[in-house]
C-alpha cells in the first residue's frame, strides 16, 4: 500500500496554524476530498481535505497544537478503493 504523507500547507504571510478540530480519527477510513482536519490562523479557519481515499494511518498532532507551514500533520494509507 502506498502512504501520503499530509503537510500543513505554506502560504507566504502564515507562520503557524493551530490545529482546531480533527473530523476523523486514526484507523477511519476516508473518500477523496473529505473534510479532515480543521485549521485556524488569527484571521481564518480551513479545511484540509483528503487527497485521495484511504485509511488515516498516523494523526501527528492533537487539537490544540500549534503547527507550522510544512509540517507533516497526518499519514495516510491509501487504498484500493476506486477515487470517486
């Protein structure tokens, strides 16, 4: 199986993220752009979604933490389940 590793995305003016809500847990399983993680700066929230569908194998880090752009937040294992 091939895992993908999920990166808090970099943006020019963020230098960190706080780690608000995860909709998942380790061990679900995902569809391709769902909803995972929830993330905040002091001016927005965002979504993170799913690159592909697959069994969140590693969570990196709880809610509440605070994370920077680049950062590697979740594993992902992906499956054989065709993408929709």
């Amino acid at each position: 199986m091939e895992n993908i590793e999920i990166k808090v995305p970099k943006t020019e003016d963020v230098d960190s993220f706080t780690v608000i809500f995860w909709h998942y847990q380790e061990g679900d399983m995902v569809a391709r752009g769902e909803d995972i993680l929830e993330l905040a700066t002091e001016k927005t929230t965002f979504n993170i979604t799913a690159p592909s569908s697959g069994r969140l194998i590693t969570l990196k880090y709880p809610e509440g933490s605070v994370v920077k752009p680049g950062d590697l937040i979740a594993v992902l294992e992906k499956s054989e389940v065709k993408d929709e």
